[in-house]
C-alpha cells in the first residue's frame, strides 16, 4: 500500500522519471512526437502512475511530482529533440497552475534552452479543465500565448466536451482510448471518433487517438481522417535512450491517408453552400442594400479555402495518383464563378441576373466532387492493399 509518506521519499530520493510514447502522423507515417509518461522507480521496480498519481493529487504532493518530471523532461528535449522536430506532450493537472510557479519554470526553461515552444504540449483532461480556476486559467494562457501547446485529454470522457473546447485554447484533442477500444464494434463509439475527428478538422486542431493497438484500429482512423495517433500498435513507452533508438531505427508506418480526401470533399460542399447562401440571400435585397458591400462570402482564392489548403499541402502525397491532376481546372473555374458572383451582388444584381453563375457554380462543383471520389477511391484501394 503507497502511502503520502512514500511519495515523500520517492520525491526527496528523485526516484520519478519519465517514458516516451510515440505520436505518428497518419499523413506522412513518420514520428512527430511524444507523450511523456510518468514512471516511479521505486526499489528497483518500476509504479504505473495509476498507482500513486491519484493518492499524490489528494495529498497536495502532485505539484512537487509535476515539478520534478518537468526538470527532468527539459533535460530529456535536449536529446529527443536533437536532429528532430518533435511534440512532446506531459500532463499536468489543475492544481499544477494554482499558483505561477510551474508556468513561471516552464517560460524559464525556454528561454534558457532556446527550446522552440511548440516542441512542448501540456495536457489537461477536461474534468481538471472544468474544475480550473481563473488563476489556473490565466496561467495557462501565458504558455499558449507563448506558443506552447494545449491537448485535451480523454476527450468523450466528459459531459460538457464541447463547451471547454469553446473556453480553452487546445491546439489538440486527444480522443480516449477506451472509446478508441470499442469503435470497431459500436456503430455509436465509431460515430463518436469520426465527429470528434470532424470536430479537430473544423476547429483547426490535431486530433490524437489514442490507445491504438491494432492494425484494424489504425486502419479506421486512416479512413476516417485522424492525422495522428499513439498506441502500443506503434510502441510501448520508451525510456528516453531507448525512444532515441527508436527513431533512428523506425521505418515509416504504412498508410494512405485517404479520410483527408473525404475531408476535403465535405470542406468543399460546405464552401460552395456558404457561396450560395451569400449570393441567394443578398440578391433578394435591394439594389442598393448596404448587405451587398459586406463581406460574408468564403475565401475565394483557390489557395486559402479549405479545399485548396489540402491540395497545395497533405494532398500533394497523392499528386502522382490518377485524376490528382484533374482537380485543378473545376476547383480554379469554381473560385473564377465566386469571384464573378461577388461582383454582381455587389453591382445589385437580382437572383435572376446571377441564376446562370449559381448554374454554372453547381455543375463546376459536381465535377469537382467527381474527381475526388476517384481519387478516393484509389486512395481506399491502396489503403487495404497494405493492409
């Protein structure tokens, strides 16, 4: 039985070190990161955090644990990130920000090892994060106004997910493992991941599964648009020489990632219905209608909409695909038609005067959508060839 007077020891002996866990990308197959792992070392053997961390919460001592793990992980980012760009995640817990202490050794830290702050994520689940004061929310926005990083974790754990999402500034979620355990056989567990991972996508932030143990787990998530995952599929934690081996010796895990095509599919409909709704709603004013001159169109650069984003960046892995390079000519002849569209709205065009725009808009659209089921359909048959 541990009791505080254990962890007493442990924390004056230094006996609380730190494992690796592996993050890979599902978009290029390569390690991006880490989540780093408390470990008590305690007569020789080795404690799960299960074992002491929820005794050290009740007793006051976790911000001591949380502060001897964060000396010793700036240690170990000299190494993991030597030669690598690499997202090391630790967790912290709200009585960690009670006060400025941890945030205070955090920012010295960086700016004392030139340590790039986006090479540093905390994580925060959200029941810590709904029960956080203003002064552990104030101390956490200092470190993301700095640019280190936040994750939620175990997110679909909670009741109120979606609100803390709206109140926080998480640059990422992490998606619990049990609900990653069950989405293969619930239809309900599934939905859950493929909404959260909408949800990142949507938001603008990573999404992490995690818990991922089999390769039809990883298969799932490839489909379904996740961009990044950790599990014993990929590796068990590693101390921090051994994660250092780990990736120089690692070879790219296999995977297409065909959900981003389907991603952008969706991102695309949703641009040309916000399209449509702007020129609709604003051809029925008046002629001379203030509305008109507003804004309330989507981006009509072919390169700053959603659609253009994935082509120009993750969507050039499938560049040498066929009808890869058909998407082109639509998407371009679609944002040529948004443009036009803005003009006679703005010139007071009535909904008659636009119908051939929003005409040609659709058909432009039809074809575009046509070449990315194909395209998708290429991505899915290679996906399970690997498999």
């Amino acid at each position: 039985m541990i009791t505080a007077h254990d962890i007493e020891q442990g924390l004056r002996n230094r006996q609380f070190l730190l494992h690796y866990q592996p993050k890979v990308s599902l978009i290029t197959g390569q390690i991006v990161g880490a989540e780093a792992l408390v470990r008590w070392s305690k007569d020789g053997t080795l404690i799960a955090p299960s074992a002491f961390i929820p005794l050290a919460e009740r007793s006051s001592q976790i911000k001591a644990v949380t502060t001897q793990i964060f000396y010793r992980l700036a240690r170990d980012l000299v190494l993991l990130n030597h030669n690598n760009e690499l997202t090391v995640s630790f967790n912290v817990t709200a009585q960690d920000f009670e006060d400025p202490v941890l945030t205070k050794r955090i920012l010295a830290s960086i700016a004392h090892s030139q340590m790039p702050p986006a090479a540093l994520e905390v994580e925060i689940t959200e029941t810590q994060a709904l029960h956080a004061d203003d002064e552990c929310i104030q101390n956490v926005l200092l470190l993301c106004n700095a640019g280190v990083g936040l994750a939620m974790d175990d997110y679909g754990t909670g009741y109120s997910s979606i609100d803390t999402l709206s109140r926080w500034p998480f640059s990422t979620i992490k998606i619990d493992q049990g609900i990653v355990s069950r989405m293969l056989g619930s239809e309900k567990s599934a939905t859950i991941v493929r909404s959260a991972i909408r949800l990142g996508h949507e938001l603008k932030i990573n999404v992490v599964a995690e818990g991922v143990e089999t390769p039809e787990e990883y298969q799932f998530l490839l489909e379904s648009g996740c961009k990044t995952v950790q599990g014993y599929l990929v590796s068990r934690p590693l101390p921090p020489e051994q994660f250092v081996t780990f990736l120089q010796t690692r070879t790219r895990c296999p995977g297409v990632p065909v959900g981003l095509i389907h991603m952008a599919i969706v991102d695309h409909m949703q641009w040309r219905r916000q399209l449509a709704s702007y020129a609709i709603r604003r051809a029925n004013l008046p002629p001379d209608a203030p509305l008109r001159q507003t804004d309330g169109y989507p981006p009509l650069s072919c390169r700053e909409c959603s659609l253009g984003r994935w082509y120009f960046g993750p969507g050039q892995l499938f560049a040498d695909r066929p009808g890869f390079a058909a998407l082109d000519a639509p998407h371009c002849a679609m944002h040529d038609v948004g443009h036009a569209l803005v003009r006679q709205i703005q010139s007071g065009a009535s909904l008659s005067e636009i119908q051939s725009l929003l005409d040609d808009l659709k058909l432009w659209s039809m074809q575009l959508v046509s070449h990315l089921e194909v395209l998708e359909d290429v991505g899915l048959a290679e996906l399970y060839r690997l498999h």
